[in-house]
C-alpha cells in the first residue's frame, strides 16, 4: 500500500533564507524535553511566562498576548476573522506577498478589501494610505505589514498605527520578520493587531504564531454580531485556555514541546536584551551589504526602508539564479532564499534572523556567492567582499 | 513590564491523560534533530515518507492524505470548512465533546446542523442515524466521532459510514484517539475525510493533525461555489504544497521539527506493525479493566462499546475525583484525566495510548489508584488490582 519509511537525518544547513533561521542548540534541546499535559498546573506556570515574555518582545502590557498553535499564516488569519465582519471595510496597504495574502483574508471573511497598492521593493506611501483613509471614512481596518518578507522592506508601522487611530480604525500589523530583529513597540504605535512567526528572528522551529491585541481589538472581538468563521482562531474560546485569570478552560490541546522551544528562546531574548538584538541584526546587515557591494552586487531596497533581518540582493546580469542558489545548497549547505511574485528570477533573499544573524554566517554566504559568481565568468575580486565586510563590522564591536 | 523568566525543566510525568501520551525517547530525539528549511529537497522526501506512513495508519490509498500543521481541533475545522458551504445540511451524530464540537464548526460554515443526541457515555445508534438521513434526503454530510475522547466510546464508524453511501452523503469521521490504536480503515470503510491528532496513539507531542480525503471529498471541495472561509486550512491551497506532483508551491511554513517527530512515530508504527499495535492496546486495556474491577471500580462504557486507547472509570461514592487526580499527580507524578460536560466529577479518564499502552503503566496506576482510594477509606485488599491485570495480561502474550 506505502512505501517503507526509514529514520530521518536532516542534512546540516546553514538558514540563510526568508525563514526558517538557524535554530540554537539550547532552544532544540528544550523542544526536546519530555512531553507533559497541556492542563499540567506546570504547563500552565510555562504558559504564564511565555505571555510575559512575548510581553517584552512585543513591548506591550495587553492582556491578550498569547501564541497560536499554528504558523504565522494562522496568526494573520486569526487576527481577520476576530477582527473583520461580513461587510466591513479594511484598507490593506499592499507591498509584496504578504500584502496579497491579507486581501484574501478579507474577502474570506466577508469584508470588502479597499487595497492600495505599492511596486513591490518599495515602503508604504503614508500619503497614499491617508488619501485612502479620507476617502473612505467609514473604513474598520488599516491593515499592513511592518516587515515584508517577499522583498525586505520595512514600513513605518509606528506613523502608519497613527494614521489608523486618527481615522479611528483599528490596525493590523504583520511583523513576522521583525519580532525580535527590528524595533516593535505595540504599545507606545498604539498598534491593536499584532502577530509573528517563531521562526524567523527568535530561531524557534517554525509552527507557532505570537499575537497580541489591545484592549479595544479584544473589546470589538466581544461585541461581534456574526460568530467568529473559525472555531480555532475565535479569540473568545482561546482567551478562555491563555486567559491566566485563574482557571483554564480546556479549548484544544497546545503544543507542548514547541512552546519549550519558544520559551526558552524568549529567555535568551530577554537575556541579550532588545535593544542589543535590535543593533546586532541591523549591524550584521550593515557588515553583509558592504560586502554585497563590494562585490558589485547591489540590494533591492535602498538604504532607508531596508528589513535588517533579510537582504533582498539583486541577480546580475548573466547570472543564473536559481543555479547559484543550487550551488550554494549543495557545495556549501547553505540555504538562501529565491524571489517571489514580480521578483522572481530576479533577486535572491537572504535572511540574518535571530541565531543565524551572525559575522560566520556573513562571510559563509559571501564567499559561497563570490565562489558561485566567479564559476559564472563574473569579475570580482576574491576576497574583497568579506574584508568589507569585516571592516565594516568592525565599526560596531 | 514583564517578570523575568528562567529556563524550564518540566516535571517527569507519566501520562495517562486523554492526550497528550507519553512520546517515545525516539521521538523527542527526532524533533531536536537540526531544522531545515520547508522547502529543502530533503524535506520534500521526509514529507513524501510522512504522507506514505499515514496512508499505512489510515488503511487507505488517498492521494490527500497530510498532516495539517495544526492540532487536532484545526483537523476537525478542515474537514467541515472544506465541505460545507453555506446553506448545506450536515447530520452529526452527537454523543459527547467533540460532537458537540462538530455542530460549532457547522453552524460557523453557514449550515445547518442536524443533531441526532445521544446520552454521553453510548455509541452512536445506526437506526436513529438512518432514521435522520432518511428525515432529510438533502443531507449532504454525515459527521460522528470513531472514538469519543470525552466518553471513552468507540462507535462503529464501517456502519455509519455505510449509511452515508447508502443516503448519498459525504462522511466526517474524527478519528483523533483511535488512528494507531484502533482499527481505521479508510478505504474499505469508504470515508469521505478523517482527522486525528498526534498526540494520542502515535505519541507525539501535541501540534499536527494527519487528515484523509477520498477523490470524491476532493472533488467536492474542488467544485465549491463559495470560497473556503479559512485562508490557512483551504485544500485547494494547501494541495499546492503537500501534492508532491512536482514542484510544491509555498503555502505555509511547515512545522519543520514536529514533522520529524511525526515521521518518527509513523516509523515506530510501520515496525510494530498496525495489527500488533491495535492488539497491544485492546489487551492492555483488557488488563486495566480486570485490575480495576478486582478493585470495586467499574468502567463507564459497557464492554462492547469500550474504546480501548481510553477508559472511563466511574468515580466510586464517597470518594473525591479531583483530590484523586491531585495526589496521583503530586505523589506519583502521574497525570490521569477528568469527566467534562454530564460527566465531570463522575469519572476518571484513564488513557493508555501509544507508548503508554504498557504494562509499566498500568501497574503504576492501578497502585497509585488503590493507594488515593485507601486512604478516603475505600476497603481494597491491597495487590488484588495488580494481580487480576497480570492474570489477564498473561493470556495475552
């Protein structure tokens, strides 16, 4: 009927894609840890503590601030169908891949997508959102994403949160890749709709998605007059599970090992410090593209609205894209990632998330590209790169 | 903003909850193993070995046979957001939680729910269903639970799924605590879509839930004429990733390490054998059942309809169930489950799942049980409850 399985050993990568990142001994060894029952009163101490430092990723005092036990497609889907009623309205800011995904969000749960759409590679116009927002003054929902993962692009999440509370919407905010890389301050943005990935800068195996929600989110969530379209996602049954104000009301099992992982990958964020976080992955890009450049390549997205945690860097001329990328899996065991959509074929996406934000990681991948390129009758000169790179990463230790 | 926290060592549990069982050392080894990316070559192999183990589980040919990278509750949410569209009528046959369950995501998918209730704690009654299916001709699907974790009752899922061709219907078979347990056969049933979760008789860590569809459920969901109302749990986009024809598609990211785990406890599966593992469980919860009588307790479930991964134990008078479960906790570190809905306070759910079906464990419990019972007063004769378990487990082996 099947064919026979035998046991599994991964090949030993090195992630420097769009997600996952490499992930840290301490957090494999932690998922690795003997299972125990999600309504163990142990468990429940874990959840309390993994709220409270996602608490602290998040910059946030909400109460609703919790992981989905599914990946961040889950967390964008569950931050919609709360959120959004058949016949809303939601602006969706569009920039990339993500961007898409939300309008499909929209339309499934029977709202109305008013979409204002950006050439993938560059940032969210704030005016053209404001034009939007004026034109359509009974809007709900300003919905965009912080940290586009389709084309390493960062928007100003912090002006557009305020656009949307001056409009008197709420906002939903995509920050999958910044979460733990890249500044988020969900209270001080004023932001109501928050989610992420665990696999991208807190280097957990991907499969869980932290959210948060503000007051007034989680209010309009209680005063729905249709049911939330999801019975897995509707926040007022998980609330009652992550809620924490005494007794857990059994909603469906969480999965225990990967909220070990995502604890303790919290508490070595906690341990190195947002802020340091926040300057290692911007510093790591900043050492990466001075070697980019130096070897003539050029990244996608100029310097002022670069994701730090993911280069987006040009294929050249006469470079074969996707061969490269083959070259560098199977030579090197490192994974970078391809483009998608309209850029397909046309860039390559390299991640320096979390663990993998790292000077090793940097030279690996540049002397793998350097190595693929000159195979490809490219000029460059060996070596130039990663001393471009060391120098300058010696301008931030 | 947020306490400090601390790595955590969980508790040593023996678990003999409804779920999560206690997963294989071989299992947790798997899931620490390095993460890789989701759409590495070699990931694409281990999910092609992962769909071919669960076709062995499931006893059935099914192209659609995946795990949705979610728990059990989201497999359940697949099977009627997929099928059900709005204005449909689904007849569930309801005797306990996850029936109930079931009419929520009917209700939530805009159709109409046909309860045919049952008193928690009895199987499924063919002559009431048929006499539903014939009340309603334009029923479109018939939905019940195998194996009813909250009641500890096996229904006959080869009849009731007869009854839907027989009325032309689609079935919707939970299977979440009897796959690997329990006999399901897909195929030969002929069962339109069945879920089940990791973490019961596979003993995984909670997280995944391995679905089935027959070509005819995939037609339906391929022939819709609304869109699906989930974006994450959509087949038509999720076929885009796990089909395997080719190249995949980027849907979501895949739960890279509970995917290892998964592949892990398909292969322990295949080396037992699927009939060896359904005669392990039957003959330990023979076992289990003859201690517990030689102690005074009787089950809930009369014989015939007694699910064998989970046993309810009717709590005797006098004596205080959640105190019982308390000090089997603290003193044995052994986690045994409680009665939800009528039965909460009434029973005890003991599971003996997976890699908990043991004689260890039942000897464990059967002590830990006499010991919380003695000292409420209960008049046991001490070791009565562990001889008459190896009494009868010795016709066994």
């Amino acid at each position: 009927m099947s064919q026979e399985i035998k046991s599994f050993y991964p090949p030993l990568r090195t992630l420097m894609g769009p997600g996952p990142s490499d992930v840290h001994p301490r957090v494999l060894a932690a998922i690795a840890k003997p299972t125990i029952g999600h309504l163990d009163p142990a468990f429940q101490d874990l959840m309390e503590d993994i709220k409270s430092g996602l608490r602290y990723a998040f910059q946030t005092e909400n109460s609703l601030t919790f992981p989905v036990s599914a990946p961040g497609s889950a967390g964008m889907e569950a931050c919609f169908v709360n959120l959004v009623e058949p016949g809303d309205k939601v602006i969706i800011a569009q920039n990339g891949v993500f961007g898409v995904r939300m309008k499909e969000n929209v339309v499934r749960c029977g709202g109305t997508a008013i979409v204002v759409e950006h050439d993938w590679g560059t940032a969210i116009d704030l005016q053209r959102v404001e034009g939007a927002l004026k034109e359509s003054p009974d809007t709900k929902v300003l919905a965009f994403v912080h940290a586009e993962t389709s084309t390493g692009v960062l928007s100003d999440a912090q002006a557009l949160c305020a656009l949307a509370q001056q409009h008197d919407c709420l906002s939903i905010v995509d920050a999958v890749t910044s979460l733990g890389g890249v500044n988020v301050e969900v209270d001080s943005w004023g932001a109501d709709a928050v989610y992420s990935g665990t696999q991208k800068c807190l280097s957990c195996p991907p499969g869980i998605s932290p959210v948060t929600f503000s007051d007034r989110a989680a209010e309009t969530v209680r005063n729905r007059t249709h049911p939330v379209g999801s019975w897995f996602l509707d926040l007022n049954l998980v609330m009652a599970y992550w809620g924490g104000d005494g007794g857990r009301t059994y909603h469906h099992t969480a999965p225990v090992n990967a909220m070990y992982g995502l604890h303790e990958a919290l508490l070595m964020l906690q341990e190195e410090g947002l802020k340091l976080a926040h300057n290692r992955h911007s510093g790591i890009q900043k050492a990466f593209v001075s070697g980019i450049e130096a070897m003539g390549l050029t990244p996608l997205v100029d310097v002022d609205n670069r994701l730090p945690p993911l280069t987006t860097v040009c294929v050249p001329d006469g470079i074969d894209e996707a061969a490269t990328r083959a070259h560098l899996l199977k030579t090197y065991n490192l994974e970078i990632g391809a483009g998608l959509g309209p850029l397909a074929g046309k860039v390559w996406r390299i991640g320096l998330m979390g663990h993998s934000a790292r000077m090793e990681n940097v030279l690996l991948c540049l002397t793998a590209l350097e190595d693929a390129l000159i195979r490809q009758q490219a000029k460059i000169e060996p070596g130039a790169a990663n001393a471009a790179a060391i120098a300058m990463f010696d301008n931030f230790v």
